[in-house]
C-alpha cells in the first residue's frame, strides 16, 4: 500500500473514531438530563402523555391520571399545579434535547469536512467544548 494511500486511510479510521467520540458526548451531557434509574426517561414519557390525554378530555378533576396525582402527592401540589409541572418540565427537556442535536451534528459536520488530522482534532475540541457547556434542565 502506498503511503498516500495509507495516510488516506489512517484519516477515515480517526474520522469514523471522531465521529463515534462526539455521538458518545452528546449522549452523556442527555443522560445528566434524566434522573438516575432504569427506565426513568420511559416514566417521564409516559407522565407527559397523561397530562396531555388529561388536557384533551377537559381535565376532568374526578379522572386524575395517576402520573399526575401522585406527582401531586410527592410535592404536596394540587393536580393542576402538577400537570403544569410536568409540561414545563418537558418543555425543558425537548429545549435541551435539541440544544444538543444541534452541537452534536454541527460537530460532526465539522469533523466530516475537515480535511487533516488536525482540523478533525480541533473540531473534536470545539464539539466537546460545546457538549460540556449544556447546564441539564
């Protein structure tokens, strides 16, 4: 093999690494975004579509989905005050989600247009940089 060849391929195997580096950043900075504990994210899934089942048939005071009653409960909160609590929280969410969609896939954008070893190491940087700096909500 060729030495231009070679350092043709040692560029798209540091690429491909880059790239698999930056998707496994992102979803660190999403796991701080969820509490700890196996299925949680499922849990928070399943509170925001009761709120939003219980908005469309006119929040009906004696029909309280759990997922909203014994939120109320844990935080001593009327069911309103916790049906409100889940929507921003969810709102919270999708923002950051989608906060680090952007950096993530601007990064990788970076790193695939980036030409030498160095500028996909400097893009990494910057990605990580970006990542690290997202606050969870």
């Amino acid at each position: 093999m060729s030495r231009e060849v070679s350092s043709s391929v040692d560029i798209e195997v540091f690429r491909a690494k880059v790239l698999d580096q930056i998707d496994e950043a992102a979803g660190e900075v999403r796991r701080r975004f969820i509490s700890p504990g196996l299925l949680i994210d499922e849990e928070y899934r399943q509170a925001v579509v009761a709120v939003r089942r219980w908005r469309d048939a006119g929040s009906p005071a004696d029909a309280v989905p759990a997922e909203i009653s014994t939120g109320a409960a844990y935080s001593d909160i009327t069911d309103e005050q916790s049906a409100q609590e889940i929507e921003q929280s969810n709102l919270m969410l999708m923002a950051g989600l989608q906060a680090v969609r952007a950096m993530r896939l601007t990064g990788k954008r970076a790193v695939q247009m980036a030409q030498s070893k160095a500028e996909i190491a400097q893009s990494r940087t910057i990605a990580f940089q970006e990542l690290s700096s997202v606050v969870a909500p």
